[in-house]
C-alpha cells in the first residue's frame, strides 16, 4: 500500500513536471519550416478527404508514413487553424514517452525513486521540451518505440509465454514505424537491443512463438500502408524510396565526430550526464549496478550508431536523452543512497553550481537583453525573486554543513525549469521574434480572395510557411504565358518583386491587398528569408473588370 501511494505521489509530480515542460506558453513560436509542412499536408486532408495519399501544396507528400498526419488531421477536424491544438498532440507524445520510461526504469531496478528522477530528467530535458512543444513527427516515432520497448521488456522477463504483451509491444513498434518510418528502430531500438541482450543477458528461451507473432505483427501494421502505395503509385512510391535514401548518405552530411557535444542536448542536466557516465567506472560499488552499466552502454551505442549515418541533425539526438536520462537518473540515486567521497561531492558542487548561477543570472539576462523589458512590472519583479530565491536555496542544498541535499537540491533545479516555462520563455522569445511579423495568415479572413486559386512567380521558391498560413494550394505561374493568366483570372499572386513591375503590359488589372512578412526572425538576423516577404495582389483579365463597370 505504502508503495502504491508513493508510485501516485510520482505520477502526480511528473505530471506537473510533464504540464510545465510541454504545454504552457507553447505558442511563443510561430510555426517554423518543418511544422509548416507537416500542418499543411493535414491541412490538405481534410481539405480534400485524401487520407491515403497525403499532398503538400498539391504534390504527393509520402515520403514519411501518414500516422502523425492522420493525428494532425483529426486535431484539424475538430480545431480548425489551432496550432496550440496540434503542439498539444506533440506534448502528449512526449508525455506518453516520459510515463513509459518511468515505468520501463522501475522495472529494471525496482525502485521508484531512479525511475521518478530519470523520467523527470528527461521531461526537462532541452531536446525534449523543445520537440514536445512542436508539431514535429519525431517525438511520436520515439514514444511509441519506448512503449514498445517497455512491454518487450515485461514479456522477456516475466514467466509464461507473454502473448498480450508480446502483441502490445508489436503493436507499439508498428505504431513507430507508421510515424517515421524505420528511424526509431535504428536510433532507439537497435541500441537498446544491444546493450539489453549483452548486459543483463536475459533470454527468450520458450517465448519464440510469441515473439515471432511480434515481429509478424510489427511487419504488418508497419508495412501496409508502403505496400499500398507500391501497388497502387508504383512509380511514385519508387522514386521516393530513392530520394530518402539518398537523403540519409548526401544531404547534410556531416563528420564522424559531429555529435560528440550530444550531453548538450540535455540542457541543465548536460554536466551530470557526462559525470554519470564517469562515475560508473570510478565507482565499483553501487546499487543497480547492471542496470546502470546497460544504460551506458545503450548511450553509447546510440551515439555510434547515429554518428556513423552521413546525414546528422541535432534533433537527431532525441532518443539518446531516452538512456541518457537514465544515465543521470542513476547516478543522483546512486548519491542519494550512499555516502559520496570528498571527490564526489566537489564534482557534484561544481556541476549544481552551474545551475545555481543560470538562476541567478536569469532574471538580469531579461531584464538586460530582451527588448522593451527593462521597465520594472509586477512581473519581473517575481521572476526576480523567484529566481533569486531558487538560486540562493539551490546554494544551501549544495554547501550544506550536513553535506549535499540531493533531493531538495533535484527538485530545486527542476523547479526552475518550469520557472523559466512559466514566465520567461514568452519574453525571451522577444530576443529573437519579429515584432513587425505580419502574416499571410490574415488573407483568410480577406472577402475577395474567397474561392480564388493562388498563384506565385515561378521564377521564386515557394515557402511551406506560407502555404500553411494561408492554407491554400499555392502554384507556379509563368507570368510571360498570357493565355494561362487569362485562363485562370481572376486569382490571387504573391511574389516577392514589386507586382505591378511584374505585371506590366500583360492587360490586367491589379487589386494590390498587402505585402505580408512571414519571417519569425528580425530583419537583423542571419535566418531572416527574403522568400517569406511577398506582396499579394488580386489579378483580374482587363476586358471582364470593363464588362462588370459597363453593363
């Protein structure tokens, strides 16, 4: 009983952990380029009731399979036009992800405490809190495969031939690859698999029927849809499957050490997971010693995995926090659990230290750096103190006369997290938002453009942000082809050059709407895209404007 309480005292807290972490001021950010893509194909969905065969701007979109779409187009069914809606569905996502590693850790030590710390370390993990708060399709690929994994774990474990779990854990993996594809099998999976079979060596003696029936099942539910589309767009589905391929081996390929700050992608925890990786080899003795030896050795196959595909992102790195948290989650229990050497304690001071000044220094770095922010409000005054308070308290729990508070000193630090969640993201976000962003979003509520096709200057790119804003079908035209110009007027244009110029002689009128900036970024900085600048104009045939004012 006492277990069962302190398991949903645990829940309780990683849910509020998980609320601040991925779901408050999660608007801060405009859609950026690859949320724009993805909320744009859902767009065109439910615009066009096409769910097989997903479309971006009109153009067949199957590289990547349909199941985050399918998601987003549902979000889009009920809430037309909410992004906060569809980043919700990456923050349950990544909720999903921290409650299973939770439970996957508890498992493997037996302990709830490792698993509470590890779980929460992960749901403040920069990489994570970033992806849970966009419409991205990674999160989704990751938390099922880990709720794959966790089922996989409890079948191999438990006595009996395990067919509801084995089935759940095919289930979950299937799941995964209709989100990304194989991705997560080699990122997260693979790893996993290594180091689980090779450090806690666990065997499926007996089990194979039923894991047989999981990798039968994680084969059907994984490759419907891709066989659906080799039957039915042989040709499409072929040219595709070469492209992704060919994207992994030449399109941002980076050197072989490119990923070796990977701890950084951990944010505040970043110094602990390179000392918990460490501290394992200098400290011989110490509870869930095998587990802690697996996770490390899951980090590090990861790492190598990923570092040896030529194609490198640091999104990339998301399912390393996944071991990596257990890494961190480890090494705080194991602190907690015995008593730490002169040396342990002047390395765990070192790293807490850390923390203690981003607390401190916060609230000047805003009140300094961020724009219109140096008038004194109620509000900067409790950041102020908040953070303050936070980074004095986190000094105590370190240079304690009775030694180091570790728990008090965890929470602290995770609390400060959701300080910064909670009342700094939205004016940090000033540091680098575009204040004069004038979006093409607006042009939906324009009465003239209604039922009008969109149109842009061929000799221009296309921005998705710009097709999922406006959420329409924007294609190219050929402004020197004047039988297509008076084929489709009236229509809406947009171009990046001066319309009329664009325009002269070509017998047409022009209704001049607006020019509208799509660019997040300020003019000043070096991702500000000239590209997402367009006026946008009504074009209409001469001869018929002249019928409609002479009767």
């Amino acid at each position: 009983m006492l277990n069962q309480k302190k398991s949903a005292i645990y829940y309780v807290l990683l849910s509020i952990v998980c609320f601040f972490a991925f779901f408050i001021n999660n608007k801060v950010v405009p859609a950026d380029l690859m949320e724009a893509r993805n909320l744009a194909t859902a767009q065109e969905m439910v615009r066009t009731g096409n769910y097989l065969l997903p479309t971006m701007n009109g153009e067949l979109r199957i590289a990547k399979p349909p199941l985050p779409t399918w998601i987003a187009a549902g979000v889009e069914h009920i809430l037309p036009d909410n992004l906060v809606a569809q980043r919700c569905m990456s923050g349950l996502s990544a909720c999903i992800m921290v409650f299973f590693l939770f439970l996957l850790v508890r498992r493997l030590t037996k302990h709830p405490l490792p698993a509470f710390i590890a779980a929460t370390v992960l749901a403040s993990g920069f990489n994570i809190v970033m992806m849970g708060r966009t419409a991205t399709w990674d999160i989704y690929c990751h938390s099922f495969m880990l709720g794959g994994i966790f089922f996989f774990v409890l079948a191999t474990e438990e006595k009996g031939k395990q067919w509801l779990k084995f089935s759940l854990a095919g289930l979950f993996m299937g799941l995964s690859f209709l989100s990304k594809g194989p991705v997560s099998f080699y990122a997260l999976l693979l790893p996993f698999i290594i180091s689980y079979f090779a450090i806690l060596r666990l065997s499926i003696k007996g089990k194979k029927t039923p894991l047989f029936c999981m990798i039968l099942l994680i084969v059907i539910i994984s490759f419907w849809w891709p066989v659906y589309i080799a039957l039915f767009h042989p040709e499409t589905g072929l040219a595709i499957a070469n492209k992704e391929s060919s994207a992994w081996l030449n399109h941002n390929v980076r050197p072989l050490w490119y990923y070796w700050k990977f701890p950084a992608e951990a944010g505040i925890w970043a110094l602990f997971w390179v000392t918990s990786l460490i501290y394992f080899f200098w400290k011989k003795r110490s509870e869930c010693r095998n587990v802690y030896l697996f996770s490390i050795v899951w980090t590090l196959a990861g790492f190598i995995l990923l570092s040896l595909i030529p194609e490198k992102k640091t999104r990339y790195l998301l399912p390393l926090l996944i071991p990596g948290a257990i890494n961190v989650g480890l090494y705080f229990y194991q602190s907690i659990k015995t008593a730490m050497t002169k040396g342990e304690k002047s390395v765990f001071r070192i790293n807490g230290t850390i923390i203690g000044i981003v607390a401190l220094a916060l609230p000047f770095a805003l009140h300094f750096i961020v724009p219109n922010e140096s008038k004194i409000t109620m509000l900067t005054v409790l950041i102020t103190l908040l953070c303050i308070g936070l980074g004095i308290y986190i000094y105590t729990t370190l240079f304690n006369k009775k030694g180091i508070k570790i728990m008090p000193f965890f929470m602290a630090s995770v609390l400060l997290m959701m300080v910064f969640e909670s009342f700094c993201l939205a004016h940090a976000g000033k540091i680098f938002i575009n204040d004069e962003r004038h979006s093409i979003h607006a042009l939906r509520e324009y009465p003239d453009v209604q039922g009008l096709p969109f149109f842009y200057y061929d000799k221009e790119d296309i921005r998705m942000e710009l097709v999922y804003e406006a959420n329409q079908v924007i294609l190219p035209m050929n402004i020197e082809d004047k039988d297509a110009i008076y084929a489709h007027s009236p229509f809406v244009f947009m171009s990046s050059q001066p319309i009329k110029e664009l325009f002269k002689d070509k017998n047409v009128t022009i209704e001049f709407i607006d020019t509208f900036d799509n660019n997040w970024r300020k003019v000043t900085d070096k991702n500000y895209n000239n590209l997402l600048k367009k006026e946008v104009a009504i074009i209409r045939k001469k001869e018929v404007m002249e019928k409609n004012e002479n009767p």
